[in-house]
C-alpha cells in the first residue's frame, strides 16, 4: 500500500481497520498522521501496531511505540490507543526538533535480548542466504533457549558468559564448539548491521575444543536390530510411530535430519514416486532428486493413510501442531529412549546417513554413485566411507595371508609329531 499523505480522513479506526499488507510483503508501514511521524504497521497476518517513522541522514528509522491495534475493539476503545500512540509520537517529534537523537536514546534503553538478535540473524542473514534456517533455529533454542539464555540483553552478555556456556558443554564438545561459532556469527551481523550498540564479540577468543573425526556407522547386526525394534510399533498415528517412519527413511533415503523432518507431501511426485528436495533446502544449494523404491513408497503411502485417519494431514509429511513452523523440529526423547533401550547410546542421527553411505560402499557402489545419493558437497566425505570399507577389505585379506600361515605351521607341526620329533 502506498504512503497516504492525507492528515485527516486517516487517523480514523475505521480507516485503520481497513489497512491490508499485501501478499509480497511481511509488513507494511502506513501514514496516518505525518505531521508526528506516526504509522501504522500492518502485518501479513493481520496485525496492526502504531510506530514513529521518520528518514534520518536519507534512511528511514522506526521505532516501536508499543501500541497495538485491535480491530475487533469498538471505536470509544480503539481511540484509546489510537491517542496514546499519537502522544507518544507527539513527544518523539518535539525532542527530534529540539536536535535529539531519539532512535538512539530509545535504543540503548531498550537494547535487544539474545532472542531477538538471533531473530534479526534469522531474518536478515539466515533466510535470506538460504542458510539452514531450521537447523540453526533448533540449536539456539537448545543451546541457548534451554538455558534462559535467550532473555540475557546482548549488551550485557559477557565473554565469561560465553565461555561458560562452552565450559557446560564440553561433554560433547562438537556441539559445545558450533555453540560458540553460532554466537560469533550472529553477534559479528548484530554488530555488522549495527543492530546492536557493541564493538565487542564476548564469544572472540573462546578457544575451542579438540574434535575427533565422527566415524561411527550401524553394523549390519545393529542396523538389524534397530529396524526389527521399529517394525514391532503398532500401525497407528502415535509419537511411536512417528519415530519408526522417520528412522527407517533416514536409514533408506540418507538424508540430512533438518531436510526430513521438513519434508512436504508436494515434493514427491506420486506418478515417478521421486521425491524433489528443493535447492533452499539442500546444502550445497541444488536441488537434489530422490527415487524412491518399494521400502520408502510403502512407508509414506502408509503414513498418509494414518494422518488422515487421525486427522491430522497437513503439508508435512511429520506435522507438529506444537512447533512454528508447522512440522516436527526434533526427535527428542522419543530418540533418546529408543537408542538407551537398544544399547545404542552413542548412534546419533547423522550416523544413519553416515552408515547408508558405508553400506553402498560395501556393495561396491562407486564413489560418484554414493556421491550423488547422498548429495555430498566434498568428494572427500564420500572417501572417508571407502577408507573405512577398505580398511575392513585390508583386514579380511590379512586375516586370509595370516589363515594360511597358520595352516602351514599346523601342518609342519602334524608331520614333524608323526616322525617322532619333539613338537
């Protein structure tokens, strides 16, 4: 919607209620009393709040003046706010004239909270790269949601803060170090974009922690056991069941976790039954094609039936109605219980990727055809999947030199104990 210059006929609650943001936008600033600066800001959604907006040095600046605006209300109620938010704009207009920096002011006094920076990352760094949006999501609410970090201002977030968070989490000290390099990222753009009032990284200088390269794969023994335990959950929609379907495709498919649980019922193509992972979603930012084979056709075709038998068919095909974005965001404890009872404590999700990319190796897959199934950016990621396989081939060939060598002694041994010799 365009600027409305007018002064009078929009600063009514009918006009107010009458504001939509269109389609191409998130949201949508609307004039409604210029002379003070003051707009309304109307969401995709619906949503209508009053701010101050002005240009400052040739680039518009908003401030929230925390003042929403309900359209259900009656007009006596809804002017209560209306008038608030033009006080409001009234005083920010008059300390502006007089030469005073107000965005600043306002900013230092409400400096943002380590939930909203990572917000602004999101927004205006993650989502715009393409950059594994849902991966990073899930790790700031675990890392730093789950510790009340969240709510911690930015300002005051210290480098012993940040090297305390990495300290707690250095019995597994892959995700302590991602933890750390997850901060540094988004405090480098807060400060970038000068979103935040800092000169400073507190997560700079947190030395990390030594890592050993992950090579744990299922042997064909534990692969077993592990899909004999999920076949035995009863064919209905329940948590259980969610977990069996999700493990056994991850097993089946390869894919990486943030790309299954997102994964939609309109990016497979039910006439081919291949399943079309779009670029946004990938790694390496192609999009990447899956066909799928009896295993995984019975399995969604399966899953499908259940949803709507419950329900609860929505664009995912592992939908949560607790979850933002729609779909399931991690498999938790359902995963933590399943491998405690299997003895499998130490198999993490990747490893089912990892262990997919072994197993074609053993079959003697080539490099290009694992390459390409699991969508590896780094030819040397395939690689480590064929060292492995080799070294396994290297031990049965040494077994089998070493077989007939020992052989060979029990022979000498027979024949010298049939002449009478001393063995």
């Amino acid at each position: 919607m365009t600027k409305n210059e007018t002064t009078g006929k929009t600063f009514t609650a009918k006009f107010i209620r009458s504001l939509t943001c269109p389609a191409h936008m998130k949201q949508c600033p609307v004039a409604v009393l210029p002379n003070v600066h003051l707009y309304v800001s109307v969401g995709r959604g619906g949503t209508k709040a009053f701010c101050f907006r002005c240009k400052e040095n040739g680039n518009w600046k908003t401030l929230d003046l925390d003042c929403k605006f309900d359209d259900s209300l009656p007009d006596t109620l809804a002017r209560r706010s209306m008038i608030e938010a033009q006080t409001r704009a009234a005083e920010l207009t008059a300390r502006r004239n007089r030469g005073e920096n107000v965005f600043e002011q306002v900013k230092a006094a409400n400096s943002p909270t380590l939930d909203e920076l990572f917000e602004h990352y999101k927004a205006q760094h993650l989502e715009k790269r393409g950059k594994r949006v849902d991966d990073n999501v899930n790790n700031f609410n675990r890392w730093f949601g789950k510790r009340n970090l969240g709510k911690k201002k930015a300002a005051d977030f210290s480098h012993d803060d940040a090297s305390r968070l990495h300290t707690q989490m250095e019995k597994t000290p892959g995700s302590a170090n991602r933890a750390i390099q997850l901060g540094r990222a988004m405090f480098n753009f807060g400060i970038k974009t000068r979103f935040i009032e800092r000169t400073d990284n507190p997560f700079a200088g947190v030395s990390l922690f030594h890592e050993n390269q992950r090579d744990r794969v299922l042997s064909d023994e534990e692969a077993g056991k592990l899909i004999q335990a999920i076949s035995d959950v009863p064919l209905k929609h329940c948590q259980e069941r969610t977990l069996a379907d999700m493990i056994m495709l991850w097993l089946l498919t390869g894919v990486r976790k943030a790309v299954m649980l997102s994964m939609q019922w309109s990016e497979i193509d039910e006439d081919g039954w291949v399943w079309v992972i779009p670029a946004a979603k990938m790694k390496g930012r192609k999009t990447q094609e899956i066909l799928l084979g009896p295993a995984e056709i019975d399995i969604l075709t399966r899953r499908k039936k259940l949803l709507e038998a419950a329900e609860k068919l929505t664009d995912f095909v592992f939908p949560s109605d607790k979850s933002a974005s729609g779909h399931i965001q991690d498999p938790g404890n359902a995963w933590e219980t399943l491998r405690g009872k299997l003895e499998l404590d130490d198999v993490w999700i990747h490893d089912l990727r990892r262990s997919l990319a072994s197993a074609m190796a053993n079959t003697g897959a080539s490099v290009a055809i694992v390459k390409q199934a699991l969508a590896h950016t780094d030819e040397r990621t395939t690689m480590r999947a064929y060292i492995r396989t080799n070294r396994q081939a290297q031990l049965e060939a040494r077994k089998k030199a070493q077989e007939a060598w020992f052989e060979a002694a029990a022979k000498a041994a027979q024949e010298e104990n049939q002449d009478g010799k001393p063995v």
